[in-house]
C-alpha cells in the first residue's frame, strides 16, 4: 500500500465484496464465487465479452462490474452485476455507465440493441435490482468507510513517522 486513499479503496472493495455475498443470500443464491462461478457466466455470455462480442478465449478479459465496484456508485460483487469483458473494454468503460458504454462503441441500432437486451435479460436473471434509496445508503456506507480509512491511515503514518524520527534521533 503506497498510500492511505489505496489502503481505503482496498477497504472499500472488501465492504461491497462482502455486501455481495449478504445480497446473494438475501435472494436465495450462495455467493457468487470467482473462481467456480465465471464459467457460468462466461457461459451465458457464449465466452464473449458482453460489450464488444469478442471471444474472450482469444485475448486477455476479466470480470466486469455493470455498476462500478466503488464508492460513488457502491455496485456489488454479486450474481446479476459480473459480467466478462474483454481488458479492453474493462479499461475503457471504467466507472462509466455501462449502456453508455455500448453507445460510445457506435455499433448499429440492432447490435446496440440486442447487446443491451441481453445484458438486462442477465440481470433480471439473476433479479440484481438494488433499488435507488438501497444503492445509495450502500454508497453513503461505502464513501464514509473510505473517509474513516483515510483518516486513520494517515493519522497512524504521521504517529509512526514521529515515532521513527525518535529512534533515528539517538
């Protein structure tokens, strides 16, 4: 950890991770599990990533969130909001919207649709459907672990650092 916003992006990460599960069994899932289950959802997807449709078996991909992993937007890491995406896509889509997203790949109206169709007809499967007031308490929770952090982080360098300064001056 080089700095204490990373330390807190860390932490805020492990919180919207763990939500994830708590929002996976409130609906009647287990958890979603990285390592067994991105096959299934590679295999809804037909192994392509569900932005640009390219095979993700022949270039490097990751797991994508549709709503962004992070405090602002407090997606979680469940069934419904993963999705593969090939790294380019990933890289470039970020925390953005990921309709928006689509649009910005200017792709003709039957491909846009279809590929907005199917990733709604994803989330529905999987009744990912936080509503407003939910996604914001979640962000509000989210944003102020983050600030808790920050501050404890670097109030505990700043004590260290004193503390270092003391040896050092002996």
């Amino acid at each position: 950890m080089s700095s204490p916003a990373q330390a807190a992006n860390q932490a805020v990460r492990r919180l919207l991770r763990q939500l994830g599960k708590e929002y996976d069994l409130k609906r009647g899932m287990k958890p979603f599990s990285d390592n067994k289950d991105i096959y299934v959802i590679r295999r809804y997807f037909k192994d392509k990533c569900c932005y640009c449709r390219k095979n993700i078996m022949d270039v490097q991909w990751d797991k994508d969130h549709l709503i962004p992993m992070n405090k602002e937007q407090g997606g979680l890491h469940a069934w419904g909001n993963i999705v593969p995406s090939c790294k380019e896509c990933n890289a470039t889509k970020q925390g953005s919207d990921w309709i928006a997203y689509i649009q910005s790949l200017y792709l003709d109206s039957n491909q846009e649709q279809s590929r907005v169709r199917r990733i709604k007809a994803f989330v529905r499967r999987y009744k990912y459907d936080l509503d407003e007031n939910m996604s914001s308490d979640i962000s509000k929770l989210a944003t102020n672990l983050y600030i808790s952090i920050t501050k404890y982080v670097s109030d505990e360098i700043s004590i260290k650092l004193l503390e270092g300064k003391n040896i050092l001056s002996k």
